[in-house]
C-alpha cells in the first residue's frame, strides 16, 4: 500500500503551501495598512 507516501508527498504540498499562503498574508496586511493610511490619514 503506497498510503504512507502519499501522506508525506500531501504534507509537503501542504506546507508549502502554509509558506506562501502566510507570505501572501505579510503582503496582503502591508496592502491593508496603505489602503487604511490613505482613507484615514487623508493626504499624507
């Protein structure tokens, strides 16, 4: 039964996927802050 491996190859698609799904977050927050700067702070 290949189950084993197919776990191993599925949690390392999975973290790798947390990896860039937590990078996409850091970019995502970065992106929220300017918006919110810039309809809270007016022209600054």
């Amino acid at each position: 039964m290949m189950l084993p491996v197919f776990f191993l190859v599925l949690r390392k698609k999975f973290v790798k996927n947390l990896i860039l799904l937590s990078d996409f977050l850091k970019k995502y927050q970065k992106f929220v802050i300017i918006i919110r700067r810039t309809f809270l702070g007016g022209e600054k």
